[in-house]
C-alpha cells in the first residue's frame, strides 16, 4: 500500500480576504510633481503641511502654525522646516513605517494544514487531516513577546532620531537665518559708505587733471573705492549662498516670496543682555539633551536585540487538533508540535548581540564625554563672541569711523592728504566688515550654546 501525504500552511480565516486587498498603486507624474512644488506659496499650505507632519508629541520644542507669512519672522521659517525639510520628511516616513510594522510584530506563526491519505485511488477510506498553531506566539510569550518588545524599542529609537534630527534642525535654521541677514546687512553697510565715498571722485579727477596729485596718488584712491565694491559683492554672493542654504533647510524654492520680506531681525534683535551665561552639567545634559537620549535608546534597542536572540532558544510549541476517517467511523484526536533548536546553534548569534549592546553602551558613554567637552567649548567661544561683539568691534569701527572723517577734512584742506584718506578707507571697509560679523558671530555662539546645553530659548520679540 502506498502512502502519500502533503503539506499547506496558510491562514485559512483570512486566505481568501488577503487575496483581494492588494495595496492601491499610484502613479506620479511630472504636472503633479511640479503642483507640488508650487504648493507652498500660502499660509494655508503650511497649516495643511504641518497637520500632516504631526507624530504626537515629541521631547522637543515644535513650532506652532504661523499667523501671517512674514520672512522677517521666526515662527515661519521654524514652520517650513518642520513641515518640508527633506531629511525630516524621510525619517517621519521612516517613524511610521516602524509603527506599523510593529503591530504585525511578535503575531503567531501561520496555522498549519497537514492532510493525508494512504490510498490516492480511495481517499475516503482512509484519510487524515490536522491543524495546529503557534501557542506560545498566542500566549504573547518566548520569541513572539521579544519580537514585540525588539519592534517597540526600534519605533522609539527612530523617534529619538527623528526629535534629534528636529532639534538640530531648529538651530540651523536660525544659524543660516543670521547669516544671511548679516551678508544683507555687510552689503547694505558698503552701499552707503560707497555712496558717501564716491563724492570725492569729482575732487580727484580734477586734482590729478591740474597736476595736484600724482598718478599714483589718484590709482590709490580708486583702489580703495574698488574694494568697498568688491566687499559689496563679496557680501551679495554671500546672501546669495545663505538664501540657497535656508532654502534647502526648509524645503523651499529660492524664489520664495518670504525672502523678499526677509529683513534683518534675526541679528538686529540680539541683545547682549538678554544672553544667559551658565556652564551645563554633564546631569542636565543626559535629561535635556536628543543626542543623548537616542543614544540611550540605542542602548535599549540593542538589549532587545540581545534578548530576542536568547529567547529563540525557546521551543515553538504547535497544538491543534486532529481528524482521521475510516471505514464507518470518524476519530477526533490532538497534534503535538516541538520544534527544539538544535544544541549551540544560536550561541554565536547570542554572543554578537552581547557584544553589540555593549558597543552601544559604550557610545553612550563617549557621546556623554563629547557633548560636555562641546559644552564647555561653546560657553567659552559664547564670552569671546560677546566681548568682540560688545566691546572691540563697536570701538575699533568708532575709531576708524573718526579717522575717515577726518582725513576727508584733511584731504579737503590738502589734496596732499589723500593717500590718507585712502588708508582711512581700507579701514573702514574693515571696521565695518568687523562689526557685522561681530554681530552675527555673537548670535551664531549663542544659538551653539543653547544647542550644546540642550536649551531651547525663544528668540526676543
């Protein structure tokens, strides 16, 4: 007598309902791609973007919807960011996805179908048929349960990442917000001391006619005139560089109309004043810090990890019943199922998992040593930035500044002067230059102290 026996596993309650709810495809094509784009010329378009970025609360400061679409506001580029940052949108994508995955992780093994027959020619004579399940996978425990709890601890480290990707984000938008308000400032500072210094071009010219000044006297002069334009280019290539830059960091278009309201106010309204100068503690930046608390739940992933590799060890238990038909009668019986790992099969998985938690332990504690030496680092950088920036730049500009006045007077009662007129001009360009940059480096070193402290102040009205 021949015997033949198949085997099917498969899901028989939702077989059929799988087969018919194939994910919807959806095409992109280049009119959509290009409506996209131009989807962010409204005040509206950022409510609508910022709803759809919404994740539930995060451990860090989110911005709020904008009243009105204003460049020269914070809250409007803090929005846009949040709302259509390329590496933002990704890892949201990315937080969603792990979500999820991980309501299908740790769920039982498929049912299994055994059927058989001994005899192909009378099946009904002589037939069995058996189902069995994954009952530790229904009881939550062993493998399924460290499947379920390695899936939690993957969400929230790709939250962590996702909070330190926003907290980093916020910094540099501000960062380049006042970089290129001080490359504005910086060309607008040499278009007026042009304007004022272009007057005496006049009075050289009709020296150097008459024979009151020597040629090299006059090419001095326009030299010096040549620079401050050539700063002034300098600085429009500048704003040009920070426009493209803040454009990308909130995920719009360089043409954007809220660049043409963009204004000065993210260096204009910094105040020495207002500025906190407090040294962190390595405690607070454990608490405070995103960089820090991802590395924490890295940590906590990696003993997921550890822990679902040791829990396959555990059998997988199959139970289900049986049924078997004879001639003239019909048996209910039980299955049994025991799949055993086979002895130090796992030991070498296990062990690189220990060894994976203890690298991210160690990470931790670098990360811990890095960020305080950053601490430091930033509050010391924050005082020489606010001593150039309230003290040397303001009166090394103010002397030059007198300087130039009076070698104009100079020049004027002497057309023998002009060569110190011309000096006093350099200087000028360079005091100036001075001052703006003083302004937004002392800005830019607050902005990295409040990140390095893990501190979120809002900027002043």
């Amino acid at each position: 007598m021949s015997f033949v026996s198949f085997r099917l596993v498969c899901i028989l309650s939702v077989s059929t309902l799988c087969a018919c709810t194939s994910a919807a495809t959806s095409a992109v094509s280049d009119a959509s791609l290009l409506e996209a784009r131009s989807r962010r010329s409204s005040l509206e378009d950022v409510r609508s973007a910022l709803a759809l970025a919404e994740l539930g609360p995060l451990s860090v400061p989110l911005p709020t919807a904008p009243d009105e679409m204003r460049g020269d506001r914070r809250e409007f580029w803090q929005a846009a960011a949040l709302a259509w940052n390329p590496e933002l949108r990704q890892m949201r994508r990315r937080v969603r996805e792990l979500r999820a995955l991980r309501d299908s992780a740790g769920r039982p093994a498929a049912l299994e179908l055994e059927a058989g027959a001994r005899e192909i020619a009378r099946p009904s004579d002589d037939a069995e048929l058996s189902l069995t399940f994954d009952l530790l996978g229904l009881l939550a425990l062993g493998p399924s349960a460290a499947a379920r709890d390695l899936a939690s601890a993957e969400e929230r480290a790709a939250l962590a990442d996702f909070e330190r990707a926003v907290w980093r984000l916020r910094f540099d938008v501000d960062r380049a917000r006042a970089r290129l308000a001080g490359a504005l400032a910086l060309e607008a500072a040499m278009r007026a001391l042009y304007g004022e210094c272009a007057e005496e071009t006049t009075r050289i010219d009709l020296l150097g006619a008459r024979g009151w000044i020597g040629p090299a006297m006059r090419e001095g002069a326009y030299a010096s005139l040549h620079m401050v334009e050539h700063r002034q280019t300098m600085a429009q290539l500048e704003a040009v560089s920070m426009r493209a830059e803040l454009a990308a960091l909130c995920g719009l278009d360089v043409s954007h109309p809220t660049f043409e309201q963009f204004g000065g106010g993210a260096i204009d309204r910094f105040r020495a004043e207002d500025v906190e100068l407090v040294e962190a503690q390595p405690r607070e930046l454990l608490e405070r810090l995103p960089e820090l608390r991802a590395a924490k739940l890295a940590l906590a992933l990696a003993e997921a990890e550890l822990r679902r590799e040791a829990r396959e060890q555990w059998p997988m238990l199959r139970v289900g019943p049986q049924l078997t038909w004879m001639p003239g009668e019909t048996l209910l019986g039980g299955m049994l199922g025991i799949d055993l790992p086979f002895p130090g099969a796992l030991d070498g998985r296990i062990a690189a998992a220990r060894e994976r938690r203890e690298a991210a332990r160690e990470a931790l504690e670098d990360a811990l040593v890095a960020r305080a030496a950053r601490a430091r680092q930033t509050h010391e950088a924050l005082h020489v930035a606010l001593a150039q920036f309230e003290e040397h730049a303001p009166e090394l500009d103010l002397s030059v500044a007198r300087m130039l006045v009076a070698a104009r007077a100079e020049f004027r009662a002497d057309p023998e002067r002009l060569d110190k007129w011309s000096l006093a001009l350099r200087e000028r360009v360079e005091s100036l230059t001075s001052l703006v940059e003083a302004r937004v480096d002392a800005v830019v070193a607050e902005l990295d102290d409040l990140e390095a402290r893990g501190v979120a102040r809002e900027e002043q009205p």
